[in-house]
C-alpha cells in the first residue's frame, strides 16, 4: 500500500473521530485529536490524561522511545 493511502486512511479515522465525539457531546476542551510525531509529542509533560496510539509501535525503529514519549506527557497520577 502506497504511503498516500495510510494517510488517507488515518484522515479518515481521525474525522471519524472527531464526529463520533460531537455526536456523544464530548466537550471540545475535554478532548482533542492530533496526528504527531510519536518521538516528539509536540505536548507538555505531565499534561494529558491518556494516549492512544493505534497500529504503530511495532513500525517505529525504536518503540522504547515513543512509550518514554507517551510516559512524559501523561500526568504523574498515571505515571506509576
């Protein structure tokens, strides 16, 4: 599959997302979704409740630093 189709894909899911959401009534400041770079969340630490990352870390050369990522910006009640 060309790389143009997952990121087709992965718009699709993520609009899917975004409707189911509204549909729920899931306040816009109670959840956002984003699509970044797994070895850089562009999030402060300690700053989210929860991280879903789908269908990637067996494709990343080193899923040992994208957990330390998700770890990072997850808040420390979390953490332990």
């Amino acid at each position: 599959m060309k790389m143009r189709s997952f990121t087709k894909l992965y718009q699709v899911m993520m609009e899917s997302a975004v409707k189911r959401a509204k549909k729920y009534n899931i306040a816009d400041d109670r959840i956002i979704f984003v699509r970044m770079n797994g070895h850089k969340l562009e999030l402060a630490d300690n700053s989210v409740d929860a991280v879903i990352a789908l269908d990637m870390l067996h494709q990343v050369d080193c899923p040992e630093l994208v957990m330390n990522e998700i770890i990072r910006v997850l808040f420390k009640t979390i953490n332990h």
